[in-house]
C-alpha cells in the first residue's frame, strides 16, 4: 500500500523549465530572478506602498525583521510558545530575551488578553503566528500594540494568500514575514520575505541581507555586481539566489490554484469529520484561508491510538507543535499562564494535505478517520 506522507510538495515540468533557463544564464548568486520573485510577490499580494524582500530561509526573514523593528540586547519580544522554534532562536538571535504567551481556543492564536500580562517595560514588539493560515485576532494585537508603542512582526509563514475582510495578509500592518521553505504552499526550496511600509527599511534590510555593503543589491538585480563598494553596517548572508527564486517563480505563477485545491481538501475533512463527536474541529470553512497544513484535535486521550491506526494502514501524520516553553534551550524563558497551549499540544494532529492531493488519498484519509471512531 502506498503510504500517504503528511507534506507533499508541488513540482512539475514548468519548476524544472525554470531551474534550467537559470543555470543557462549563468548568473547563480542574488539576481535578477531574486527580483523578479519579490516582484511577483508583490503584485499576489496587491502591495500599495509596501516593500519585499527576499531572504534564504524564513528564520533569516525573522532575524532581519527583529533588526529592522530595532530589537537588541536588553529588550523583550511576546511571541506564543505554540509555534516552531524558529521565532524564538531569531529572537535570541538579536541579543533580545524571549517571553512566551498562550493561544486561544478558537482559532490557535495569540491571547492578546494574556500578553497584556506580560509586558514590561522591556518589551518592544509581539510575534504573533497565523497558525496553519488561519488569522489570530490581528486587530486585538494592533490594538495592545498601539497602547503600549510595540512593534508587530507578523508571522505569517503558513498563511501566505490568507485574506483577513478581503485584503491579503501581508497587504496591511507593520512588517511581515513569509516562509517558502520545502513544504510551504509555495516553495522555492528554502526561502522568505519580509513586507515592510518604507523605503529606508527596505534599503535598511537590503544592507543587512548583503553582509552591509552599500550599493551591491541593484547591480546584482540586473545580474552584474560592484567593484567599488564600501561596507557600511552589520550583516548577514540572507541573500536568496538566483535558482531559489527562479522555483520560487514557477510556484507562484500556480499559488492560487494550489490554494484552491487546498481549500477544496479542507473543506472535504470538515464535512466528514465534523459530527465525530471526539475530534475538535477549527472553526472556519477556509473560504478566505491559504492552508498550509490541516489540524484536528483528538479528545478522550485517543490520540496516539488514532496515530497508530493511521501508521498500520500507511497514512503517516504529524504534530504542529511541540511548545517551545518546553525546550530545554528555553525552559527557563519567561511565559505566562500556558492552560490552553498545554491542552491543544496533547491533542493536536496535522492530516495530510497537499496541492494537487490525489482523490484516493483524501478518500483514505477520510476513511482512516472513519474507521477508527466507528470500530
């Protein structure tokens, strides 16, 4: 039996025509493919007066969008533990200290009512995560935001096309993150961006992304370089390349039919799991979701019997997320009351969902369900 792996991603003939067109040219390093990519994203977005950047990983977006919110040693960043770990090493990364929040029920946000409690006058930003695409109470966050004089980073790594009252994620706020990594929506093997509202931040960020050199960034978008540059602040090798951007741009070119068949899957479990009276469903029909991974909670302590059921019958699943409190790097981290976090990480799974899912997977997986609460 053919065994259903939870992530799958997307590559055709169309991915593979891009790869080779750049290994054609030649040009492997940050180019005008990296360009063309931030381009791309822009316009799926419908960016007015905001700016994108491209980045190596999504850690790395993090990393630079700390830096270019200001965030240093001596100062404190709110993030939910109920994510991966990611966020937080960016944080530490900074010299900054983490401090860790619980998630609500309903959607597996942040608790802006609970990070109300945490912050001190240490605190300089909140990392809020659209957990499997589905938005947190962004609006509560912008409100504690405002009150306090906090920097947001969004992390929005799973919700890449989500839409909160029609607009994209990403379209509004302060500065936003993307990941592209493997099994992302959209991939371009490993890669992130950062949506900022100024120039200066993207110039900023520009530097930052190079190792600090000036005026590098728009010889190699025209795939060139300068010979006569000068080094003018910390950074980094963020850079995303040329071959990265390039799959990035097949992607892209799909991401809504990717999104709509995501949809179409979503919306399938929903409607056979959600008279099972010991799974928890999330509480939305994903019509303006870009799910990246599909999640159901297993009550009654049933969890690792479903799992195992699962495994006999070659569907493999997974478990988003182990919470950072409970990291041995972090477990002397400051956080709060963690009641639901602690509830959901015991009774979570993540199902298989891909772009693209062939029906006899999604009939199995239904089936596997099914024959587990019904035997």
């Amino acid at each position: 039996m053919e065994k259903i792996p939870v992530f799958e991603p997307y590559i055709d003939k169309e991915t593979l025509s891009h790869v080779e067109e750049i290994l054609k040219i030649g040009w492997l390093g940050l180019g005008s493919a990296t360009k063309e990519f931030e381009e791309r994203i822009s316009e799926f977005l419908n960016l007015k007066d905001r700016y994108v950047l491209c980045t190596n990983t999504g850690t790395s977006a993090l990393h630079l969008s700390l830096l270019c919110a200001g965030i240093g040693p001596g100062d404190e960043v709110i993030t939910p533990s109920f994510n991966y770990v990611a966020d937080h090493q960016a944080i530490r990364m900074t010299g900054a200290k983490v401090v860790m929040c619980d998630i609500k029920e309903e959607n597996l946000g942040i608790d802006c009512d609970k990070v109300e409690k945490l912050i001190s006058d240490k605190t300089k930003a909140i990392i809020p995560l659209h957990f499997a695409g589905i938005p947190c109470d962004i609006d509560a966050v912008r409100s504690l935001a405002k009150k306090y004089n906090l920097r947001i980073i969004e992390d929005a790594m799973h919700a890449f096309g989500t839409k909160i009252n029609d607009n994209k994620i990403g379209r509004f706020g302060d500065i936003t993150c993307f990941s592209f990594d493997p099994v992302k929506i959209v991939t371009s093997i490993d890669g992130g961006c950062i949506i900022v509202n100024t120039k200066e931040e993207l110039e900023n960020l520009q530097r930052l992304r190079l190792l600090g050199v000036d005026k590098d960034t728009t010889l190699r978008y025209k795939n060139n370089r300068a010979w006569d540059y000068d080094v003018i602040s910390e950074g980094y090798r963020y850079h995303m390349n040329s071959v990265c951007a390039g799959i990035g741009i097949s992607q892209i070119k799909r991401v809504k039919n990717f999104i709509e068949t995501r949809q179409e899957v979503c919306q399938q479990y929903n409607l056979a799991f959600s008279n099972i009276l010991g799974i928890a469903l999330t509480c939305t029909d994903f019509s303006n979701i870009s799910p990246f991974i599909y999640t159901i909670r297993i009550l009654d302590n049933k969890r690792e019997k479903l799992i195992q059921h699962l495994k006999n019958i070659g569907i493999d699943v997974g478990i988003h997320f182990i919470p950072v409190h409970k990291h041995k790097f972090f477990i002397n981290s400051k956080h709060g009351d963690m009641t639901v976090t602690e509830k959901v990480v015991d009774q979570i799974v993540t199902l298989p969902l891909h772009s693209h899912m062939k029906k006899e997977y999604v009939k199995r997986v239904i089936d596997g369900i099914t024959s587990f609460y019904n035997s």
